[in-house]
C-alpha cells in the first residue's frame, strides 16, 4: 500500500474555462440578495464553479466583479460561473418565476421545511435565493417564493455564515440534480 499524499493541481485533472462554459450545468441559479461582503459572494462563485451551478444572480447592495477582494475568495470562478445583475432581488424573483423555476428561500421561517425533509425533483429548475449576513432575506420577497429551506442546527447559535449555507444547500441540490 502507498502512502498517502496530497494530490497537485496537475493531477487533480481539472478542466480550463472554456471547457467549463460547454459543459452541461445543474438547473440551479443562485440568488444572493443585498449580501455585503465581498468574500462570501467571492465564496459563493467557488462552490458554484465546483458543483456546476447555472448563474449566480447577484442583487442590491451586493458586490459585483470585477473586484480584488471578491476574486481573493473566488480564485477565478467569476471568469467561469456567468453572473447577472439586478438592483431589485423582486425583479429578479419574478422574472426566475416567469422562466419556470422554483424559487427556494433558505432562511428560518415559521413555514420553513428543514432541507433534509425537502425532495428535490430532477425534472425541475431551482433558484436558492441566500440573504444578507445581518438581515436574511429581505422581507418584500417572502410571499413570492415557493418555499423556505433551513438547514438544522443543533448547537448554540442560530445561524451560518451565508458562505458556509450556500455551500451546503448547493452541495445538496448538487447531489440531488446531477
């Protein structure tokens, strides 16, 4: 048996952008709606080029690229993941609607479904909408979406990161479209 070792880049067999733009995505978008800081939305565009996610539609106040500190956390991924940009988060919700897909909230609700109890449906396009890290998502949008998910949390605190949530939720839309 070999001992074990870290891998290199080159021999991780990553694909180039150009490669990444013709390959097949998951029907899911993401919505990040009036996020502040400039590292989880970099985050953000990471997890979305790992798990092939469709677009990232970014809302508000949230930071757009080109930016030093959004491509310190992205590593590139702004360049692979298209990205659109609204000023509304409403607008946005609607017209994702008006194309057909599902407009998934992932906030704690008095309605929310815990994500482990949600199925997800391959035949189906999905838009996770993440929100601020002080404020959530923002309140003028809670009756235009289809549902609320909230991932569980057991210990003392009540909430994750936005980063660290949008890894989760689309690790798990991942598992379930692909």
């Amino acid at each position: 048996m070999q001992p074990t070792k870290k891998l290199k880049l080159e021999e991780l067999g990553r694909i180039d952008v150009e490669t990444f733009k013709k390959t097949e995505k998951i029907p899911l978008v993401v919505v990040l709606d009036n996020v502040r800081s400039m590292h989880n939305v970099g985050a953000a565009f990471r997890t979305a080029d790992a798990f092939l996610v469709e677009k990232i539609i970014l809302c508000g106040i949230t930071p757009k690229p080109p930016h030093r500190e959004i491509h310190k956390a992205a590593l590139g991924a702004t360049e692979s993941v298209d990205w659109q940009f609204y000023e509304s988060v409403k607008e946005a919700v609607i017209d994702l609607k008006t194309l057909g897909y599902e407009v998934l909230g992932i906030e704690q609700t008095t309605n929310s479904v815990m994500i482990t109890d949600f199925e997800i449906d391959k035949t189906k396009r999905y838009a996770l909408v993440l929100g601020n890290e002080v404020d959530g998502i923002s309140d003028e949008i809670l009756s235009d979406l289809d549902e609320c998910l909230e991932i569980p949390q057991l210990g003392t605190k009540h909430s994750l990161n936005v980063s660290v949530c949008g890894g989760i939720v689309m690790w798990e839309f991942f598992k379930g479209l692909k």
